[in-house]
C-alpha cells in the first residue's frame, strides 16, 4: 500500500535538511549595520521641528539637550565640527572647537544605550534630574552619504510600552576635508 505522505523518517530528514540550510542563509540575507562614521559640521539645518523653528541647529546643543534652537546655537557657536566614531559595540561622539581641541566626548555601547541596525544608529540619552527624561537619537545617512539626519524622539513609558514623541528632524553636512 502506497502512502500519499513520505515516510516519517523522510519528513523528519526532509525538515531537518531545510532548516540547516535556512540557518545558514538567515545570516547571508541579514543585512550589515549602516555606518555614520565620518567628520560632520557643527551647524546642521532643521527639517522638523516642534515646536517650529526655522534656522540653523547646533549638534552639540542637541546632544545637551537643549531644544531651544537659536539659545542652543548661542551657547555652543564656538564648536567647528563633531567626529562620530563607530565600532560594531560602540559609538562615540567628539565636538572640537575651531583650534581642533576636543570640547566634548560622548560615548555609548551596546546593551548601554547603543545599537547599529540596517536603517540606523540608535543611542539614549538621559536628561539630567530632575526630569530624568530619556531621548532616543536616530542617526541616519542622506544624500548617500554626504549628509547624515539626526531625528529624536522624547520616550515616554506607558502602561503599554514605551512611547515616542516626535522632537525633531535635523541635517548635518559632511565636513569637507
């Protein structure tokens, strides 16, 4: 008597065949993390923004949080550039000022506020008390890599989950060299 199903045997070796082969697969189709390494102008251009602001935005004053565009611009004019050090476990942040001199380091690691993914680099930053408000940074290459974006979102934890509110979207050229 023939059976319309393959011995069991079969279907056992059968499954076992296609999962070592779409073990080893996964991996080749999972794409590299993208990178934003590179040297970037200090001023960058705001795309979003609430509220609304239309002018320049200093990276720097981002990065200390300060959303008040054109007082952050103010405070932090004497930064010529920012360095972004990538690693597959870190990122790294270095301001200088227009002599070259480190100004500012900031520095984030996987499982501590980091994490590259094919769509973008994603660190937290943590506001100083007494707020203790948490702001996600998405870090973005544009204009095939002559420009980065730079979006943040205010992380709010609800009883669902966490929840993001849009602060938002900046461009920052690529410093000549």
């Amino acid at each position: 008597m023939h059976s319309r199903f393959p011995h069991p045997l079969f279907r056992r070796l059968s499954l076992l065949v296609t999962l070592v082969i779409t073990g080893f697969a996964l991996p080749a189709l999972h794409a590299a993390p993208v990178s934003v390494a590179g040297s970037y102008e200090a001023e960058g251009t705001v795309v979003t923004a609430k509220p609304a602001y239309d002018g320049p935005v200093a990276m720097r004053a981002l990065l200390s949080l300060e959303f008040n565009h054109a007082r952050g611009r103010q405070a932090h004019g004497g930064i010529a550039g920012f360095e972004v050090v990538q690693e597959e476990r870190s990122l790294k942040i270095i301001t200088k000022d227009a002599n070259g001199r480190v100004e500012w380091t900031g520095e984030w690691t996987r499982n501590g506020g980091f994490q590259a993914t094919e769509e973008g680099v994603k660190f937290l930053i943590r506001a100083k008390r007494p707020s203790d408000e948490v702001f996600m940074f998405t870090l973005t290459p544009a204009s095939n890599g002559a420009a980065m974006t730079v979006q943040i979102q205010r992380i709010e934890n609800t009883m669902t989950g966490p929840l993001g509110h849009e602060v938002g979207v900046f461009l920052f050229l690529r410093a000549a060299e």
